[in-house]
C-alpha cells in the first residue's frame, strides 16, 4: 500500500507542475483535520492538490479534481482523494470529494472551499463523512 500511496503522490506532484506555473495554496478546516493544500490552478477543467493534515499527528493526501460547473463566481467538482490518516494506525484511505469553490469577490484568485468526502478506510472497518470550509488563493 506504501508504493500505492507513494505512486499517488508522485503523480499528483507531476500534475501540479505541469499546471503552467499556475499554483494555489490554502488552508481547509474537515471534520477530520485542519489540511494545508498546495496545488495547481482550481480553475482548469482537471486540478490536482497535495494536502498535509496537521492535527495531533501528521498525515498526507493527494487529491485529484475535475471541474464540472466552472463560472466566474463558483465552480462544482468532483475526483477523488487517496491518503494516510493522521492517527498513530497510518491507514491508508480512499475519498471522493463533492466541492465548492466560491469566488464571491471580484478577483478571481481567492475563495472559500466547500467539501464534503466520503472516507473508505482500507486498515479497518468503518466509513464516515468527511466535510468542512476552507480558503484558497490561486496565484496567477
């Protein structure tokens, strides 16, 4: 499961730099954990992210997300998470993130992230809901 993740990782890296030097950063606060995110533009049709959670232990994700509603003032995506839970079990998990990203200000480089992200544990048993607000500015 660890060149899984790892291979995971890698590809969602490779995606970020290809993103044209087009990156963003933030912060979500889930149910779960608070994530800081680093990723490539969120308004391009496919986006991918690396997030660290930084609760009492660390964890790792990367996400990887295609827009299917882009305005100018929201877009509606949907993809899918894989990651290591922060607890001391260092489980691995799959997510499918169901998200807003609210531009309510005229720049179109900050915004509030709405995510909601069924979790599917491979270590134990028991799924759960994962949801939570965020902030994320795109330097362009």
């Amino acid at each position: 499961m660890k060149k899984l993740f790892l291979l995971t990782f890698v590809f969602m890296a490779l995606l970020i730099f290809q993103a044209e030097a087009q990156i963003s950063a933030g912060i979500q606060r889930l149910t779960s954990d608070t994530f800081v995110t680093i990723g490539s533009d969120p308004d391009n049709k496919m986006f991918g992210e690396a997030r660290i959670a930084t609760g009492r232990y660390i964890g790792l994700e990367g996400t990887f997300g295609y827009n299917f509603i882009q305005r100018n003032e929201v877009n509606f995506y949907s993809g899918f998470h894989i990651g290591v839970d922060s607890d001391r079990d260092r489980d691995l998990y799959l997510g499918i993130p169901l998200g807003l990203f609210v531009k309510p200000f005229n720049t179109q480089n900050f915004g509030f992230t709405l995510e909601a992200s069924p979790i599917f544990p491979t270590g134990r048993p028991g799924n759960y809901l994962r949801a939570g607000i965020g902030l994320k500015y795109a330097f362009r």
